[in-house]
C-alpha cells in the first residue's frame, strides 16, 4: 500500500522526508510540499505517515481489504499504545478499526548485548545461516515448531 501526499494539509515540514528509509519522499520545491516521487518503490514501513503531524500522509489499501473507493487512514496513538487502521467504504456504511500494539521499543533500549555472547564457531561462519538465526527461529532445539507443539490452536474466520 504506497503513500500519497493531501497536498491541502501538507505544510511542507520535512518529517516524512527525513524518516523514509527509501528515499523517495522529497519536497516539491515550486509549491513548498511533499510527495512520493516513486509510489512502487515504497517499501510500506510507513514511517511517514506516522511521523506527518497533520496526517497528511495516507495509504492506499490493497484491494483484498479494502474496495476501490475506500479511504484508509493511519494513526499512531501513544497513550493507548496502539496503531490504528481506519477503513471507511466508499457507500459510508461500513466503517472498520483495525488496532495493532505499538512494538516499537524506547531509543535506546534494543541495543544486544554482542559482548556478552560467544563467538561464532567456524562451523557457524561457514554456514548459510545468519548470526543467532537458529536461536531465533527456535530451530536450534531440533525441529520446526508448530502452532500444535506450542499447544495453540487456529481460529476459524477473520477477528476485527
């Protein structure tokens, strides 16, 4: 879902320009307001539109979620912690809130303690596998886990 810029609330400010990783939000020069240069290019981590404080930015959803005609607007809320999707259909009727919690860590806070672990094996430096990647993915216990071996199971249907 690449972003797009309302140029009516853009004032201009620059915060999407310094947070896309991808470089492709730049500042229109002529009328002093953002756009995406290169809309397929977006890599949807949609740190723009978090960061715009006039909610500037918006999204446009693909169409297994939302119809043509949609609106989806994104919003990061702090106190409540959450990410909120708001999806409004084109008729108005149907009006979805899609919330996800915020998993984002304090600056600072995420750093790994690289000298507390051990050094990689010549085995390991040899292998197709990232640092710590076994540990991560809970290979390294001898087998795939499933939702079974974990003891959850999968609900039936689609929970909004």
């Amino acid at each position: 879902m690449p972003t797009f810029v309302y140029m009516t609330r853009c004032d201009g400010c620059g915060q999407c320009v310094d947070i896309c990783p991808s470089d492709i939000m730049h500042i229109d020069t002529t009328v002093r307001r953002a756009y995406n240069i290169e809309p397929n290019m977006c890599w949807e981590c949609y740190s723009c539109v978090k960061a715009c404080p006039h909610n500037a930015i918006d999204v446009r959803g693909y169409a297994d979620f939302a119809p043509l005609g949609h609106s989806v607007r994104v919003r990061r809320d702090e106190e409540k912690g959450v990410i909120a999707w708001r999806i409004i259909f084109r008729n108005g009727e149907k009006d979805m809130n899609l919330l996800a919690p915020i998993t984002t860590k304090p600056w600072g806070t995420g750093i790994p303690k690289l000298a507390d672990a051990s050094a990689p094996s010549n085995e390991m430096r040899n292998s197709q596998l990232l640092y710590n990647e076994p540990k991560y993915i809970r290979l390294d216990e001898g087998d795939l886990h499933t939702l079974e071996s974990n003891g959850l199971k999968m609900k039936a249907g689609v929970y909004y």
